[in-house]
C-alpha cells in the first residue's frame, strides 16, 4: 500500500499473524493433536474429550486481545483528531471511521474512548493492558464527565472517581454507580448556587439510533422547563380519538405520545420558519428509482434507509417530503413537487369542505392534516380538490397501509369504505353509519 509507515507494517505483521492463528488446521497438526495454534484448538474442540478450562482461558485471552486492540485505535484516533486529519478532509473523526467501515455506534464510542484515556490514567492503563473493555471504558469516561456536571470535580478526584467506577463488573454498574455517586455529591456541595440536577439543562441528553429492523430508536433526558415544554407541545396532540363506530381510541399511552411527536415533527417541517442547513431549509428526502435491475429498485429515505411501497405512497401525499426520483443509475429525473403536492389554493379549499381529517369520527383540526390523493400521484392521479381528501397522520397512514378506500361521492365529498365492506360511510360520519350508498360514485 503507497505510504504506508513502519508503524502500519508493525500492526500489519501482528494481524497477518493472527489470521494465521485461526487459519485451518492441516491434517498433520489435526493428527499430531499437540500445535499450540489456536486454529488447533477450535478443530479439537469438536471432538469428545477437549478441555473446558483451556477453551475458556482462550476466551478470555482473545476478549484481552480485543480490548488491546479497540483501546490501540481509540488512541490512533484521539491522535489522527490532534493532529487535524477531520479538519483537513472536512469530516468529523466518526465520519471518518464511518467511512472505512467502523458501524456508527463503534465509530462514536472509539472517539470518546480516545478523549476519555486521555483525561483518566486508570482507563487509560486498563485500555492498554487490555483488562478493560471498551463498553466499559466509555461508561467510566462518561461517568466521571456525568458526575463532574452535577458537582465540579478537580483532577485527583476525577482520577479518584474513575478508579472507584472501574470497581463495578458491568458498564450498567458503572452507569448506576456513577449517577448514585452524581447525586451524593450534588446534595453534599453548600454552594448555594448550585441548580439542581432537575433544573440543570447542561445534564439534558438525547440518544437517535437506528436498531436492527431499520426503527428509530431514542431516549430523552431534559430538565424540568425543557420537559414541561415538551410536556405541553405534546398533551394536546395526545388526546384520544374514538373509533367510528364510537368505540375507545385502541392506542396507548405510548402510541399516542409518539404520534404526537410526529406530528409536530410534521408540523415544523411543513412550516418556513425553520433554521437552514447548508443553505436549505431541511426536508425529508425520498429516493425513488424508477428502472433499474431487480433489488435496485427499492425506494429509501435520507436518514433511515429503505422503505416499502405504502411508506413511499405516505410520504408523497407529505409536504414535508422532497422526493427526487433517480433512474437505474441514481441519476435524477424529477426533482420537482410542484405538481405533487397540493397548492396552497387548494389546501384552502379542501380545509373548507373537509374542516379538517375527513375520516369517519376523526374531525381532527386542519392543521394536523395531510392533503392526501385519492388517486395516488404516482399512478396519475391529478392534483386538485376533486382528487384530495384531508387526513390527519393516523388516519392517512391507515388509508395507504391498509384496505380502507377513500372515494369521491357525487356530493362533492369523499366517501369512505370500510375493508371488507362494499357500504360507503360519508365523510365525518360518526356513531350512526350511513345506509345511504348512493351518494358515493
Ligand atoms: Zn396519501
Ligand atoms: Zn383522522
């Protein structure tokens, strides 16, 4: 490889030898029984008769060797971010692992491992020796930081605090320990300035990761003005909505607080007093190929990936939503959504006929609502007031997810049929369900 240093030959040389450790066993070694390789040792431990103890002690060797290595790079890293490597190639350093294949959680933990072996000798030498694991490493570093938010600690008791953590077993021992040890010391202080950790915003964190099914995942941890705020932003959207037929709304709790975050998420996209990024106001982007071989032709979101065809019909019924669609070589087709989404002229109109989610007992304001077609766009349906419905998101997702059909009755308003029903229910139709069919084209 061009460039490369004797430090990179140094650690090549001690990989190359590792991969020849677990390189497959030859038959004569299989035979002898007595190489010391590694490799030797996994063939054996197939066989009846192999040793636990030697197994297990291998495991704890190779987790050691493990250790060593992710403490070697968390250091490679803090001195790449020293020397200005991100600045020069415009990247933050867990872009830049990202980049060469380290998963985002890893990319992150590594940087913050790296800082955390600088400020703590003990994570430091435990990194080194390979006694300590990066989970835990990072849960040490961020304890120490997490306790010195709440009480200002001076060097030595950092160093102190961190040898006191590296006591527990587990890195949730070490987080429940840290914050036992946050809140001891916060009551002890006699400053009488100190916030309070309830009141204190420097203590407000928020996680935004993706697991194994493509979800969005998050926790939150805010102060108490911060919480009310989101508290209040979030109650009025929480409200229970009955069913058609009367019935109790089926979501929980949790269900109808998620929804309402959504909802506001929508709420502040859709509007133009919004903070640009990069000289854009953000959006959601959707990537629509439209050719291409099959398995190609999937469409994805920017931020969370891969999506199916409801999503893709939800989301191009959203103002919220630029979709750029790209032809088998991503190049783009149609970046335009003029002719997508409804015009301000005729939200206005349709506000006015629907007042709001037209679904059957839903009634939900204007301004929760997507302007949805009831011909899909895709599939050329216009877009004009005799085409759109008024939904709020709940119902709308229902509307592409599910079996229900929305169609335009000769009054002038959209008719609703029920999956598995042939017996159309008008628009804001609650408790008594029409018998009156023939309205509906
Ligand atoms: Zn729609
Ligand atoms: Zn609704």
């Amino acid at each position: 490889m061009e460039g490369e240093t004797m430090f990179a030959l140094t650690v090549r040389d001690f990989a190359d030898h590792l991969v020849d450790e677990v390189a497959a066993a030859t038959t004569a070694e299989v035979e002898s029984g007595d190489s010391p390789r590694l490799a030797c040792l996994l063939d054996r431990a197939s066989r009846v008769g192999c040793d636990d103890a030697e197994i297990l002690s291998a495991i704890v060797e190779v987790a050691r060797a493990q250790n060593v290595l992710a403490g070697a790079q968390a250091l490679l890293v803090r001195v790449a971010d020293r020397v200005g490597i991100p600045v020069r190639k415009r990247l933050s350093m867990p872009s830049l692992l990202m980049e060469i294949g380290v998963a985002p959680a890893v990319a992150h933990r590594t940087v913050r491992n790296g800082r955390h072996a600088e400020r703590l000798d003990s994570v430091a030498r435990g990194m080194r020796d390979g006694y300590l694991s990066p989970e835990m490493a990072d849960e040490v570093g961020r304890g120490v930081a997490a306790v010195d938010k709440r009480a200002p600690l001076d060097n030595p008791e950092k160093q102190t605090l961190a040898r006191k953590l590296l006591l527990n077993s587990t890195p949730g021992e070490v987080k429940a320990a840290a914050k036992a040890e946050g809140i001891r010391l916060a009551a002890e202080s006699d400053d009488p300035e100190a916030i309070p950790a309830s009141e204190n915003s420097e203590l407000n964190e928020m996680t935004l990761t993706s697991d194994d099914e493509g979800r969005t995942v998050s926790s939150i941890s805010l102060d108490a003005l911060t919480g009310e705020e989101l508290s209040a932003a979030l109650d009025p959207l929480m409200r229970p909505v009955p069913q058609p037929d009367g019935s109790r709304d089926p979501r929980s709790t949790a269900q109808r607080r998620a929804d309402a975050l959504g909802q506001i998420v929508r709420t502040y996209l859709a509007g133009s007093e919004r903070p640009t990024s990069g000289g854009v106001l953000p959006h959601v982007s959707l990537i629509v190929p439209t050719t291409g071989t099959p398995g190609d032709g999937v469409a994805r979101l920017g931020f969370t990936g891969p999506v199916g065809s409801a999503t893709v019909g939800l989301a191009l019924c959203s103002s919220a939503v630029s979709a750029v669609v790209v032809d088998g070589e991503g190049v783009p087709l149609d970046v335009g959504r003029e002719h997508r989404l409804m015009t301000p002229g005729i939200r206005k109109a349709l506000a006015a006929r629907d007042c709001g989610c037209a679904f059957p007992g839903c009634g939900r304001p204007v301004s929760w609502t997507d302007a949805h077609h009831i011909v899909p766009w895709s599939e050329g349906g216009d877009t004009s007031v005799g085409n759109g419905v008024l939904l709020c998101r709940m119902h709308h997702t229902l509307v592409h997810n599910s079996e229900w059909q929305v169609v335009p009755g000769d009054d002038g308003h959209p008719w609703f049929i029920e999956p598995g029903s042939s017996q159309p229910i008008r628009s804001h139709a609650r408790r008594t369900l029409t018998s009156h069919t023939d309205a509906a084209a």
